[in-house]
C-alpha cells in the first residue's frame, strides 16, 4: 500500500501520476483540505501537520509514504523519517529538482509556496546536481487558493500567472519548476505563458517516476485495489475537483487524524 498526503487537493495531481502508472496499485491519499493552505505557515506548524498526516496514512497501512506536498517536503522531510523510522519517505523536491538538472539549462526557474521558496531547497538542491546553474525562484501565493476553489481557467487565475510569472519569463529561464502539487492543475496555462521553449516540471511525474524505481513491489496489479481518498475536510469542492482530475467518481471520506502521532 503507498500512502499519499498534501495540504489539500494538490496532491492529487501525483494520485493521477500514479494511476497513469500503476492504476491497479493499492494507495491511501490524505488531503488536509481542513487547514489548506501550509504555504504561508511556519516551519514548525508545517511539521505537525504533515506528521499527523503521515500518521493517518500508515495507520492506514501505508508501506511507503510519498509526500506529495513541496512544502511539508522542504520543511519536514527529516522529521518524518526520523518519527516513522520503518516507513520510507519520498519527497517531491529532490526528484524535480533532478529532472531540472538533467534538462541541463544554465537558467532553472522555480515557483512554489512563500514557505518553500523561503525554505532555499530548490536553489540547494538544483546547485547540487547542477552546481553552475542560475536558480531564480517565485512565490505564488495565491495560485494555491485559486486552484482550490477550481478557478483554473478563471481570468483572475490569468492575471495572476501573469503577474507573478513575468519576471521568469523576463529572465530567459530555460526550465520552470512547479515546485508546488497544485501547480499542475494550472500547467496548460503557465506554459502557455512561458512559451513553448521553457521546458515546464510537473514534480508529480518524476516523484512517481522515482518511487517506481525504488519499490517496484508497491507498483503491481492488484485484483481488487484498494484505492483509498480522505479529506479532514469533505465538501462537494474537494469531490467535484478530485473527480474531474483522476476522470472518475470520488467521493473523498471523512479522515480523523490523531492529535498525538503514533510511533509505529
Ligand atoms: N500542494 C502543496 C505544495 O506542494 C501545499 C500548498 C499549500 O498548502 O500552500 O507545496
């Protein structure tokens, strides 16, 4: 069983990366939509939150745990290891920020949350795979809600990805980085933005692309799969969003997360 969490619906871009992949593998997907968004809160709070999360999903009876979240990646990945020692973690920022490196421009863009973008660790990571690269990174703190409340072909929506992606369009950059799991939800747009030669990472496919290669296991056919989506918030919204994204029915169910994370 791989276990699956985010802020909200974001992460449900990588359940859709999955079920490309491996549409008969058990999962559990845990979206916080109750306290979305983490983007703008402190590190210390982002941690809680994603160790209660990741609580939920292995009492669950998650093996592996993919941290479809750039933010509870960048702030609390180290943290989760060390309080779930026996479960592997997998975060969304080391694998695109490999796939930026190996695109092998001099100019990498990243845009994310206010949190990960102050957090440094795209600019650190990218640096690491590719040290003469140039890392321009932008806050977009409002696509989070906008994509949330499904405006994704809004014109509002527009004039945002305008505002905010103008000064990486300005800059040349080569690559752009979704370094957030909302992100992708707005990618047809942005890239058509950026202009066909920048090539734009979806965090999801390649932390996907990652797990499958590390734990192939977790990726086979199962009979009868059990395939397992909660919300700490259920509401239509989440429903109706989740539905057009995965192109099926879903009806998230109600998770209670424990105050006090289970050492497991
Ligand atoms: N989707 C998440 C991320 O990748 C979190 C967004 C948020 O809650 O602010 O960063």
């Amino acid at each position: 069983m791989i276990g699956l969490f985010d802020s909200g619906v974001g992460g449900l871009t990588v359940v859709r990366a999955l079920l490309e992949k491996a549409p008969q593998a058990d999962f559990v997907y845990l979206g916080d939509t109750a306290r979305t968004p983490y983007g703008n809160k402190s590190p210390e709070t982002v941690e809680r939150y994603a160790l209660e999360d990741a609580e939920y999903v292995i009492r669950h009876g998650a093996e592996l745990v993919i941290v479809a979240c750039n933010t509870a990646s960048a702030l609390a990945l180290p943290k989760l290891q060390e309080s779930f020692p026996n479960i592997p973690f997998i975060g969304v920022v080391k694998p695109a920020a490999q796939a930026a490196a190996a695109l092998g421009g001099d100019k990498v863009g990243v845009i994310g949350t206010k949190a990960t973008v102050n957090s440094g660790i795209y600019e650190k990571v990218v640096r690491k795979y590719a040290p003469g690269a140039k890392v321009i990174q932008k806050a977009c703190p409002l696509f989070v809600p906008l994509v949330e409340e499904g405006m994704l072909d809004d014109q509002v929506t527009k004039i945002m990805i305008r505002r905010y992606l103008t000064p990486l369009r300005q800059a040349n950059v080569s690559s752009l980085i979704l370094g957030c799991t909302h992100y992708p939800f707005l990618k047809s747009s942005i890239q058509r933005f950026m202009g066909k030669k920048v090539k734009v990472i979806d965090s999801a496919n390649v932390v996907i692309q990652q797990a499958m290669e590390e734990y192939p296991a977790l990726f086979l056919p199962k009979q009868d799969p059990k395939q397992l989506i909660a919300f700490t918030d259920t509401s239509s919204n989440s429903d109706k969003l989740a539905s057009s994204w995965l192109g099926r029915p879903v009806k998230g169910i109600k998770a209670e997360l424990a105050p006090e994370p289970v050492r497991v």
